[in-house]
C-alpha cells in the first residue's frame, strides 16, 4: 500500500508543505491563533517562516515527512514535551493565548511528544499515518525516552482508532470554551510507553 513512498527527515525546503500539514492537523487551532496578526500572511504562512527557521520545536529538524514522487504527502511534528516550554508566543493577542491556556498545560511530562501528524486526504488509507507514527515512535527511543504522548481533538476519530492501534490510550483531556473562532473543542490526551 505504501509503495513508493518514503519517510525521510524534513529539510528547511519542506517548510511550505509542513506548515499546510499543520494547519490540517490543528482543525482550526492555528488560524484561531495566528490569522490577523500580519498582514497578507495567514496562519499557513506564518507556520512556514517557524518551520523554515528551525529554531523551535516547531522547525523542520524535529518533523520527519513522507514523500511520494518528490512532494510531500504527510509529515510528522514531535520533540521531547519540554520543548513545548520555548514557543514564543509574545505576538498572539492574549485574550487567544488566555483561551486556550488549559491547552498548553495539558502534557505527560517527562516524555516525548508527538505535536502533529497529518496526511494529504488524497493520500489517506495507504498505511502513512502508521509510518509516521513508527517514525515518532523511533525518534522517542532514539531520545530515551520512556513514554510518548500527544493530544488529539475528540473529533479525529480516524486518528484517535490509529493511536490506539499503537498502545495509546487516554489519560487525560479537556474542553475549551466554546469560541466563534475555533472550531474543535474536546481534546484528549493519549500516552504509552516507548
């Protein structure tokens, strides 16, 4: 299912696709946070110059992508959970950063942390969720550590049956207050051992 298609660590040159991959992952999290902020940049765009930059947990050295035929079709986010601690978030309005607040403090701490994982939808159901996953997976072992979490939105049934597939299961979640702007509400947080 999955032939010609490889995983490979991303590269500043993946920057666009990456951020659109996010953008997919977070069901309205990232425009809810970054549209307006600079003008003619919407959420995508500002997402690419943090991947392209490198620098945050964010950047393209801590996502791994699955490519067919050149392009990028999935890409994976993930770092240990403490890395969540150095996203600069001084230029979102804070009633945004106040609103999601419980958001950011819902971790495992300790662990490593698979932030986003995301498929092109043209290319769903060839088995990439499950590369990308093995891949987080790795790269956690390959950190020493002993256990992975990540969040996922209540919503994402297609995700949340994968990650139990792999041993995950919930061990904490949340709702956030319903706003005009966000879309998705309940998250879940999901663990398992390395």
């Amino acid at each position: 299912m999955t032939d010609g298609i490889t995983i490979r660590d991303a590269n500043d040159g993946d920057a666009e696709a990456i951020a659109t991959l996010l953008v997919q992952a977070g069901e309205g999290l990232y425009e809810f946070l970054l549209d307006g902020l600079v003008p003619d940049m919407g959420a995508a765009d500002l997402l690419a110059h943090l991947v392209e930059t490198g620098d945050s947990p964010y950047g393209w050295p801590e996502c791994r992508v699955a490519v067919k035929d050149g392009a990028v079709i999935g890409m994976v986010n993930a770092f240990p959970v403490e890395r969540l601690d150095e996203l600069d978030t001084d230029m979102i309005p804070a009633d945004r950063m106040i609103h999601i607040a419980p958001l950011a403090r819902l971790r495992d701490p300790g662990g490593f942390f698979i932030n986003a994982m995301a498929v092109l939808p043209e290319h769903r159901s060839q088995g990439i969720g499950r590369k990308l996953v093995a891949e987080a997976l790795g790269m956690a072992g390959a950190e020493g550590r002993k256990r992975v979490s990540l969040q996922v939105w209540s919503t994402n049934t297609r995700a949340i049956k994968l990650y139990e597939e792999f041993g995950f299961s919930p061990i904490d979640q949340l709702e956030l207050p319903h706003h005009d702007r966000l879309t998705a509400r309940r998250v879940i947080l999901m663990a398992r051992g390395v």
